[in-house]
C-alpha cells in the first residue's frame, strides 16, 4: 500500500503539495489536491489521473452524506441513495447516531455511477497528517475512483 503524508502548518493550512497516489483504474500517478468546491467534500482530498478519472477520499461511513456529492464531483447526475432510511442505533445513547452500512452505499454508488457509463474503483492509501507537534498515527483511506464517460463516446 501507498503511504502519503499530507502537511499543515500551525494554523490547519495545507502546506506543500498533495502527493500523488497510483490511479485506481490505470495505475498512473493521480495528482492530488484539496478540494475547494464539492459541497461535503470542501477540505477533502482527491487525485486527478490523466487517464481522466478522479479518486476522492470518502470514509464508507459517511458515505450516506458524501453520496451525492461524488456522484456530481465525478461529472455525474446526482442521485440520493437507493437504500431504506438509516436506522437509528437504539442503545447507543446517541441520538443522532444512525449505522451506516458502509460496503452495502458502496456497491449502491458504483452501481449508479456504472449506470451512468463511468467506470469505478477503490483503492486504499496510507495517510499521516502531519501538524506541527502532533502527529497522529497513520490511518488508512479509502479513495474511490471513477471515469465518467467521454462525451463523444
Ligand atoms: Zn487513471
């Protein structure tokens, strides 16, 4: 697996560039970027691959609030999620908590986007977030790659 560290300086601001990760279609390197429009994906990361895909970092359990705004990041029509309403977790002692089942929004989202003649895929990479004098353990994202279908073919 890939391992790409991001920096910010003191005040939370990127510093430098977004490294590059492998295109999970094509295996090129994708340019990485913070994203700045996306709506919840503002502050997000993603990687543009020459091949014309774009990987976008998406935790699977905010997939629920993240599914549209890949759709459209993606270049494609966006669509709620074809799921029943989450369920809230009765013992929690949250009361907003809901489960998100992760895999199953997934499959729902590449299935819409294969729907919409784009090609998908997911990759993992390996993230430190380095912030000066603290930096957290290495975490693992899941970066969701899709190709929207060229205009022309
Ligand atoms: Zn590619």
């Amino acid at each position: 697996m890939e391992t790409l560290d991001i920096s910010f300086d003191a005040r939370h601001e990127l510093t430098g560039e977004v490294g590059s990760v492998k295109c999970g279609l094509c295996g090129q390197a994708a340019r990485g970027r913070m994203l700045e429009t996306g709506g919840m994906l503002v502050r997000s990361f993603g990687w543009d691959c020459p091949c014309g895909a774009l990987g976008l970092h998406a935790p699977l359990h905010d997939l629920d609030e993240l599914y549209t705004d890949l759709l459209e990041a993606w270049g494609l029509k966006p669509r709620e999620p074809d799921l029943s309403p989450p369920t809230p977790v009765g013992d929690s002692g949250f009361l907003s908590s809901v489960y998100v089942d992760g895999p199953a929004l997934l499959r729902s989202l590449f299935a819409e986007a294969r729907s919409q003649g784009a090609q998908v895929a997911a990759t993992e990479v390996r993230v430190r977030l380095v912030v000066p004098k603290f930096s957290p353990p290495a975490s693992i994202w899941d970066v969701l790659w899709a190709r929207a279908p060229r205009p022309m073919e």
